[in-house]
C-alpha cells in the first residue's frame, strides 16, 4: 500500500487514473427503479461556441459538489449534462471562420454553412465534455444531451404549436430590436446597454405654410428622413396654437402634421419631437394612434435605402454625419448639445442595435407570468441569495412580449408553412406537405429559426424526455437544484420556470442558486478580449483539477464574486500536499497485516484517551457542520470547516499526539482512530476533492469499489464530547503559548524548558496535571510546576491563558546577553525599515502614480514592521525582568 505512494504528490499522476475508473463501472449512471430519493440537476448546457472558462469551472464544481454530496447521503443522484446550440453565437463565430475565407453566408448558403455549424459543433462539444471530464464531474453520460438532438427538437415544435393555439403566439409587424451585423431581430435580453456621451441635435422645421419654424432635437438625425409627423403633449401650453399645422421635412421636402400626443414628454428637448414610426419604438405606437405612415429608410444591413433620398446606399452613421452637413449649410441646424445616454448593443457582436420594423414572431408573456410570480410567491423555488427574489418579481411584473423569430440559419426553424395559394398558414409539429385551409401543396416553410433560448427554457425537462412520458420524466421531475450564473436569470431561470409550469404543471426545480462572477485580483470581469481570462485546463496542469475545484469554492462566499489570481491556486494545492503527506505517515505505520475492518474496537469505553475523545468529538462537529453548510449553499464554509478539520486537528494536533502510541499496549487502537477519522475526512472531503480523495481511501484498507460509494458522514452525536474539547482546548493553548515564548526567545529547539504555572483555578491545575506528559511531549517542556503569584520566576518568557499566566525561565537556557543584543538590533532594524516605508508613502508622486494595490503593499508592511517591533520590544523587557 504504502510503498507506490510517492514522496511528492503529482495531481497529474492520480487524476489521470479516477475518471476512467469511474467511468468503466458506471459509478455516475442513475438507476430510475432504484427506490432511493431522487435528487436531480440539469448542466446549465454550455454554448457549443467555444471551450470553458472559469466560470464554468466553479458552478461545475458546484454542482458536481452537489451531486457527489448527495449520492454519499444515499440518494439517486442524476446530474445531466449536455451542451446548447447557441444560435446566434455559434453561427457568429462561423461566420467570422468565412470571412478570413473571403466570403459570406449568402454565397455558401443555407444547407451548406449548417453543416458547417455541425462539423464545427462535433468538434467543439469533444473538447467540452474533455473539460468536464478533466474537472471531475461525476455526469451522467449515458444521458447527454444537444438543444437540437431530434426528441429536443420535437419538444421545441410541440410547444411552439401549443402556444400558438392557445393564442400566445403571434406574428406582427412591430418596432423589434434589430442587429444589422448579424441581421436578425433580438429579443429585449440580448440587448446591452452602455451609458455613451453622444449628441443630441437640434434641427429646424419650417412651416409648409407661412413663415416660422418649429425646433425638434434627436439623437439619431438620420431617422428623420422617415419623420411622418411632430407631436407635443395636449397639455404643454407653449405649443396650443401649432397643433394641426404642417411641417416641409427638411431635405426629403414631405409635408408632416403635428400632432398632439400624451406620450410626449414635454421636459425632453425643445418638448416638439419629430415621430418616425418605422424607426422608433415609442414613435411607433404614437404612429398606430394616429394612422401615420410608417416610412421605412434603412434596411437591415444598416444602410439607407431609396426613401431616404440622396442618402441611398450609404452607411447609417455615414448618412447622419453627411445629412448633419447638410443641414448646418442650409442653417437648419440650431445647434449641437453634448448628450450621455444609453445606447443598445448587441450581446453577440456589439453592433450598436437599431430599432426596426419588421415582422417577426413574438410569445405573449403576461398569461406565462402569473403562475411563475405564484411559484416563487408559494416558495416552491427558493433564490439563493434571496436577493435575487426581488429582481425576479421586477422583472416578471413588468413583463413584454418576446421576439422569438431570428433571421439566421443555425436553430429550430419555425414550425410554420405559408401558402402561395391561399396565403393561409400551417402551423404543425409535422412537417406538413399541404395546406391546411386549401390542400395546396405550393407551401413554403417560415425562414426564420427560433430564439436559442425558446429551446434552452424546456431542458429541465425536454432532458429527461418529454414530449414523451418516460420514467426519467416521472422519476426525476422536478429537478432538485438550478445553479448557474445571474446574468441569465431573465434569458433563463424565469422562462423555464413559465415552461414548466405551463407544460409540466410543476416548477422545473425548488431551488435556484447564484453563483457570483469571476474576476480578476483587480476586480475586472475575466475575459478574453482584455487578456484576463484564466484557461481552466492550464489551471488543472499546473495545480491539479481538485487543487482548482477546492480553491475557488473556499474563497466565494454564497452568491459573491470571486477575485483570482493564479497565486490564490496555492491554497488548494497546499492543501492537498499536506493531506497526502499526513495519509503517508498514517499508512507507513499500518503493519501489512492491519484489518481495521475486522477489530472491534472497543468503541469508547472505559480507558479511553483525551486525544481520541476529543478528535472523534471533532470530526463529528466537522460533518455536521459541512452538511448544514452544503445544504444551505455556504460551500465556502463547507469547504473551510473541513479544511480546518484535516489540516489542524488531524494533522498538526491528533497525529502528532498519536506519535508516541504506535507502538505498545494501545498500538491498535490507535491505529484504528488513525484509520477511522481518515477515512471518515476522506468521505466528507469527496465532494470537493474526488480525486485526491478516491486515491488515497483506494490505498486505505476499505470494503467497496469506490469511496463514492460510500456512505456520507453521519455525525454521532453521542461521541461529542464537549468536556475533552474544553480540555484539549486548554492543552493546546499551553502548548502553543510555550512553542511561541520557545520560538521569539530564540530557544534552540534542542533545549528542554521548564514551565511555571499560575493556574486560573483548580480545574486547570487538574487537566494540566493528568496530562502533563502530553504538554512535556508536544513543548519540549521537562518540568512543570505550579507556583502562587509570589513564586515567579525572574527572566522569564511569559504569557497567559485564559487567567492562568505562563513562565517559561530564560536563565540557563540561552545566554541573556547576547539574545538582548540581537533584540536590540532587530529593533533598531526594524525602526529603520519604518522610517524608510514613511519616506516612501510622503512621497505624493509614489502614492498617486503607484498601483494601488503597490501602495496598499507598502502600507501593510509598515503596520506588519510596527507590531513586530512591539513584539521585540516586550519580549527585551521580559529579559530585564
Ligand atoms: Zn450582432
Ligand atoms: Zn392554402
């Protein structure tokens, strides 16, 4: 056992072993007919875009926490993985692919560039479920699934026809967001916003008749060339008279009423604003109000088309500026005003997104609101951080209709016919060959393909079968827990919440947890663009998949954002490192023979030892506290407790004590707690660390294929213990006292000590009594003896504990004279080394140039010098003592 475990832990040797082991005995696979609770998450699918990023890697750890946590505790666990089409994303990045080519979609064509799409696709899903893999998620493979496989693909057509029919589907000609870069419309979520200083214009309209004119002011001049009117609020008295008269547009030279309108904001502008309903939202709808003719001069690419005059052909922004030109040499420009306002962007390519009119598909949201408002409202799901509950119901109570129509190639296609001959239109889960108002057979199948997210909204449950009634869909509906990230609470969360309530009749999961985003040190989002991005794979070659998975959860608190660097890594490796070398120690003192399986041990009767009392006490708070902190989604604490757990109690306190009792009469039992507690870590530990943990428990003498399969630790709450913790606690303060006075006084660790007691009380003077040969042992201490206050020694180290006070004599022990030297040097040196960091940070031109974190550096080191210096200071007057 203990002769292949190699001095130095390499990730790379033991986690390249596990997954495929895992793998070959099905270890992940879930057994619908086992009778167990069911306890079941769906992978927030990731795009087929491209490879994981951090982010990825902590909800994967996340969930794969979740999951191995929960199969240990007994239950069936399913964890589905499977990734999303992406429409618009992934046809982006092909796209781009063609353009170093020379060439556009239209001149490969549809059929050609989706199996383009596919090719790509095939090759980039490998590389995923590799990253998976490598992250040790325990996946249930057998079970994955694509956003456009054929059964997620009849979902998607079953639900697009059952909205239609209930009439929650519609198609209109309506002011929609419109990407003229990528040429398709998007919906109000896949728009970004970015606070831009722009202009605002103001421009001069002439009366058609007589002289005069009027001031309108706009953001966008080049929308005026579709102006079919002026309109002021009724109520805005300045402008009572002009109601009713007509405009000359300038440049297109159309004749425009005003009107009167009670949308009009009379504060905006000049409170007179030109009404473009084929290029404005708002101006639409004062449009339909009004009868106005909607003129529509740009077309889809983002250039002017013939309506706008002169301007055909050209660039929008290229037409604004010419057109403004144009106008201040006609003197119909008043003027030029700086003006910061939020300007929409497309969250796929950036293109600033222009409003237009086109029609498209839209799902009416407000009848889907209600029972997904009442769900949360009931609690039957849970937001973690609750924060999130508030933006949820914002979000929902000021719900609009979605745009689901795309115009681009790569997605579901819209399950709708129209007919050359009759112009009536078949909606149907089948591809249908005639018409179903006139049996035509002249019918032509809608272009456009759906939203990516009408399909990602059914994944809870189009996973796990439906439209057919499976047993996965019986047994593992409701899934148990949704974590993922919060930017997609609007584009994800709540439309599967509305999904499956409408089709299930049952929310898709009770609990939904937020993890935070990933930074860097200096607080930026990671991402390619700005060079910040940390590559998960490089992460696991350097530190090893458990050393990355560890880190990220311990230092997220729920629901926060979590600052990287790749130094913060050290932590989990550290941590692993120290766990396999105490593993070591344990194991290299198991005889060949050992079967801690077949002794029974005498569990805690009679002579047991404080030491054992009080670390089976221990590891018993230990696993009641890591459940309670899972279970209510503090990981962070989890991963803490367990982590203090292994690396103080166990390795730096119960090991050591366990030294000198590896030999003689308690020799098997001590090995037996030795084995027992670490075998027991190991478990608790699983979750975060499966393979670390798989490793070693394998070298551990065990029953069973795999440590997950074991069961969890289940806290006994007979064997806490809390007299050998208030004990124990005691010792350890002693010990540590008298390490820390051996260390500052410069005593060689060779030299035994004595100690003089001031004890607070009898008590103390009772447990350090009936154990004074632990604190002889574990502080190199000889004698120890209890004194009054009239009995302590001169030149001493000292220190106190609770009220009990410590003295640890320095005479004989080291030379006086010369440790007060060296004190006075470190002081003086360390009075220096403040003098010189005050130079530094007086220095206004360090302290404003500096990065911050460089001065924040600086400064911390000046508050480190000074308590060390007051250290010295103390432990010189002791010597005069
Ligand atoms: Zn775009
Ligand atoms: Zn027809």
């Amino acid at each position: 056992m203990s002769e292949d475990m190699a001095k130095q832990y390499d990730p790379a040797q033991v986690e390249k072993r596990w997954y495929a082991y895992w793998e070959e005995r099905d270890l992940f696979r879930a057994d619908a007919g086992s009778g167990r609770e069911a306890f079941t998450i769906v992978i927030p699918p990731p795009n087929v875009t491209g490879v994981l990023h951090m982010g990825h890697a902590l909800n994967e750890t996340i969930q794969d926490i979740l999951i191995r946590s929960r199969h240990l505790r007994g239950c069936e666990t399913l964890w589905v993985p499977g990734v999303d089409h992406a429409g618009i994303a992934t046809q982006n990045v092909v796209e781009k692919q063609l353009a170093l080519e020379g060439k556009d979609r239209h001149q490969v064509g549809r059929q050609a560039l989706v199996e383009m799409i596919w090719r790509w696709k095939d090759d980039r899903e490998a590389t995923i479920i590799e990253q998976l893999k490598r992250m040790g998620c325990a996946c249930d493979w057998s079970r994955y699934r694509f956003t456009m496989d054929e059964r997620l693909s009849r979902a998607v057509r079953k639900v697009f026809v059952s909205l239609y029919r209930k009439g929650l589907i519609y198609r209109g000609k309506y002011i929609i967001n419109w990407c003229p870069r990528c040429r398709t419309a998007l919906s109000d979520e896949e728009v970004d916003y970015a606070e831009t200083s722009g202009k605002l214009y103001h421009i001069h309209y002439p009366f058609s008749e007589g002289p005069g004119y009027i001031t309108v002011a706009t953001t966008r001049p080049e929308t005026m060339l579709g102006d079919t009117a002026v309109a002021v609020n009724p109520d805005d008295k300045r402008y009572r008279d002009i109601v009713g008269r007509t405009l000359r547009l300038p440049v297109i030279g159309r004749v425009i009423p005003v009107i009167a309108d009670s949308h009009v904001d009379p504060e905006f502008g000049t409170g007179l604003v030109k009404v473009t309903p084929a290029h404005d939202p708002n101006d639409f709808e004062i449009g339909r109000r009004h009868g106005l003719e909607q003129v529509q001069v740009m077309n889809g690419d983002g250039r002017m088309n013939e309506l706008a005059g002169d301007y055909d052909g050209l660039d929008r922004f290229e037409c604004r500026k010419r057109l403004v030109v144009r106008l201040q040499g006609e003197g119909l420009l008043e003027k030029i005003e700086d003006h910061a306002h939020s300007v929409g962007h497309c969250y796929r390519c950036d293109t600033v997104v222009e409003p237009y009119l086109s029609s498209q598909w839209f799902v009416r949201m407000k009848p889907l609101a209600g029972p997904a408002l009442e769900a949360v409202r009931q609690g039957r799901v849970k937001f973690h951080p609750e924060r999130w509950t508030k933006i949820y119901f914002d979000w929902l109570e000021n719900i609009r209709d979605w745009c689901i129509s795309r115009q681009i190639w790569w997605g579901h296609q819209i399950p709708v016919w129209y007919c050359d001959d009759c112009g009536e239109i078949t909606v149907s889960e089948n591809d249908p060959d005639s018409c179903a108002a006139c049996g035509s057979r002249k019918i032509r199948q809608d272009e456009d393909v759906l939203d990516t997210w009408f399909s990602s909204q059914l994944w809870p449950f189009s996973t796990l079968g439906w439209p057919d009634q499976t047993g996965d869909l019986k047994r593992f509906y409701p899934t148990s827990v949704l974590s993922t990230a919060p930017e997609i609470i609007f584009f994800w969360v709540a439309r599967m919440i509305m999904s499956g309530l409408e089709f299930m009749g049952e929310v898709p999961f009770n609990d939904v947890y937020l993890h935070g985003t990933v930074r860097d040190e200096s607080g930026r989002k990671m991402s390619k663009s700005l060079g910040n991005a940390v590559d998960p794979l490089e992460v696991i070659d350097q530190f090893g998949a458990d050393a990355m998975r560890f880190t990220m959860v311990s230092i997220t608190a729920t629901g926060t954002d979590v600052y990287l660097s790749r130094e913060k890594f050290h932590l989990g490796r550290n941590f692993a490192n120290k766990l396999w070398n105490a593993s070591r120690f344990v194991l290299m003192n198991f005889p060949p023979d050992f079967d801690p399986l077949a002794v029974t041990v005498p569990r805690f009767e009679g002579d047991q030892d404080l030491p054992e009392r009080w670390i089976l006490s221990r590891l018993q708070e230990a696993a009641a506290e890591v459940t309670r902190a899972i279970d209510s989604f503090r990981f962070n604490d989890a991963a803490q407790t367990i982590y203090k757990f292994i690396w103080h109690d166990w390795c730096d306190w119960y090991i050591e004590l366990s030294k000198g009792k590896l030999e003689g009469p308690r020799a098997e039992r001590t090995r037996w707690v030795l084995w027992h507690v670490l075998e027991a870590s190991l478990r608790l530990l699983h979750p975060f660390m499966p393979f670390l943990t798989e490793d070693i428990w394998q070298r551990l003498p065990h029953q069973g294929e795999s440590i997950y399969q074991r069961p969890w630790v289940d806290p006994d709450t007979s064997l806490v213990d809390r007299q050998a913790e208030l004990e124990m606690a005691l010792l350890q303060e002693v010990i540590v006292a008298v390490r820390t006075i051996r260390s500052e006084m410069n005593v060689p660790p060779a030299r035994q000590a004595d100690l003089a007691v001031i004890p607070a009380g009898e008590e103390v003077r009772t447990v350090l009594g009936a154990h004074a040969e632990l604190v002889r042992n574990l502080a190199r201490v000889g004698r120890i003896d209890f004194v009054g206050p009239e009995g302590k020694p001169r030149a001493s180290g000292t220190a106190v504990v609770g009220k009990t006070e410590l003295f640890v004599p320095l005479e004989g022990l080291i030379d006086l004279d010369l440790e007060r030297r060296r004190l006075t040097r470190e002081a003086d040196r360390l009075r220096d080394a403040v003098v010189q960091v005050d130079k530094k940070l007086s220095n206004r031109n360090f302290v404003e140039r500096a990065p911050q974190e460089v001065v924040r550096r600086e400064q911390h080191k000046r508050q480190s010098y000074l308590e060390t210096l007051e250290k010295v200071k103390k432990n010189l007057a002791r010597l005069s003592g």
